[in-house]
C-alpha cells in the first residue's frame, strides 16, 4: 500500500516537471509587451525592456526567470546601479554576451532621452 503511494507520488512529480519544463519554452509561451523602469534619479535616460528581443535560441525564459528577475514588473530594485551588476543585466551585457554596459558608446542603447 505504502508503496502504491510512493509511485503515484513519483509520477504526480514527474509530470510537474514535465510542464514545467514544456510549459516554458519561448515557442509556446507568449512573451509580455515592453515596459520600461523606474527611472532613478541619477539615470541618464529610461530604459526600456524588450522580450521579444531578448528571447532566442540562447536565452529562454528560464535564464533569467526567477533567477534574475521576478514575473513581474517594477518587482526589481533598480537603485544603487542594481541593474549594472551581473545579478541583473550586467550578467550578459559585458562586452561578451552581448554589448558592454560600462562602454560609454553604449548608454544610449538602453538609457533612451
Ligand atoms: C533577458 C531577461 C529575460 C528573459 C529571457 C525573460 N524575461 Fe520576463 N522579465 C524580465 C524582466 C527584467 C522583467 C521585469 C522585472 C521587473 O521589472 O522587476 C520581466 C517580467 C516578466 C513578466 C511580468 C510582466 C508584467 O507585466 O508584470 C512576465 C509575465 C514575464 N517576464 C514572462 C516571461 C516569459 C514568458 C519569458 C520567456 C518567453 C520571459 N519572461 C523571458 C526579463 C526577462
Ligand atoms: C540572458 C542575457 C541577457 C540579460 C540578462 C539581459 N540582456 Fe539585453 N540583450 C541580450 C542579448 C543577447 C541581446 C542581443 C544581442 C546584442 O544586441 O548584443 C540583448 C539586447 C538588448 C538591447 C538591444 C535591443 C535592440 O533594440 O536590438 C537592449 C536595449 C537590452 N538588451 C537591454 C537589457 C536590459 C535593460 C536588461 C536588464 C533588465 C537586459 N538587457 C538583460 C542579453 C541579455
Ligand atoms: C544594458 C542596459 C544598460 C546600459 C548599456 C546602461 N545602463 Fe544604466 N541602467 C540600466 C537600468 C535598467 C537602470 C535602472 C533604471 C533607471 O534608473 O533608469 C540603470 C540605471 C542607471 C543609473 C541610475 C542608478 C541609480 O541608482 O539611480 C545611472 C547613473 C546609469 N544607469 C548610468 C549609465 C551609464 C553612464 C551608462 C553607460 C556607461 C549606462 N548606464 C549603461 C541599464 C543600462
């Protein structure tokens, strides 16, 4: 009996695992519209934030949802320089991944006017 019990709860598990890992795949999930930050005081610009273009073959949901960023807006604390540090965007916009946030040509691709 007890062991009926923990086969159900293997497949009842297995199954969740499955849609997760289904369920997150940017062919079948719809990315949100783009939104833009809270601008701080000291920012050169607001910045705004493009799913469409950030989902590739390479960076699915998953790279930054929840590791870095919460499902949801405004829910990051953008203070500080918070969203430079490798916790946020600086993980892939240093140069190598994608374009260098310290790369004073760049500011402007994200701080818009
Ligand atoms: C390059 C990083 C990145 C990737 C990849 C990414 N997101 Fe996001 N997502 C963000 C950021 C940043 C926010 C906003 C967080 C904040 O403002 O605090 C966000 C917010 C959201 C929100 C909340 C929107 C709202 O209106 O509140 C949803 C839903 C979401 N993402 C879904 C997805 C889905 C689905 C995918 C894959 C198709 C995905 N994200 C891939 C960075 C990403
Ligand atoms: C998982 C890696 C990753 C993270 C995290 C990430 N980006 Fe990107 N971003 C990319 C890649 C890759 C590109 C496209 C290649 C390129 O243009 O260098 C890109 C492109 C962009 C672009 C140019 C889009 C265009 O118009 O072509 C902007 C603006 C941008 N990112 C802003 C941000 C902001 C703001 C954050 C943090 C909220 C962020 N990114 C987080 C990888 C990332
Ligand atoms: C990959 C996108 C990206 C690039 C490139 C970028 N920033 Fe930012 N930066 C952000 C985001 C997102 C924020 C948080 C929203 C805001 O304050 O406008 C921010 C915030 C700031 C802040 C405010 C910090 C605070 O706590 O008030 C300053 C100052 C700043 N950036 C300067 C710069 C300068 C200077 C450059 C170029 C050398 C630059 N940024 C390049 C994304 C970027």
């Amino acid at each position: 009996m007890e062991r009926k019990m923990v086969l159900v709860l293997i497949m009842v598990v297995a199954v969740g695992v499955w849609c997760l890992a289904s369920g997150v795949s940017p062919a079948q999930v719809k990315s949100p519209a783009d939104f833009s930050f809270e601008q701080g005081k000291a920012s050169p610009g607001k910045v705004a934030f493009s799913h469409q273009k950030h989902i590739g073959d390479d960076v699915k949901c998953t790279t930054c949802h929840v590791k870095l960023f919460k499902m949801k807006k405004r829910s990051t604390d953008t203070s500080g320089g918070a969203m430079h540090k490798n916790t946020a965007c600086g993980l892939c916009h240093d140069g190598k991944k994608s374009f260098a946030l310290g790369d004073k040509n760049n500011c402007m691709k994200c701080h818009k006017k």
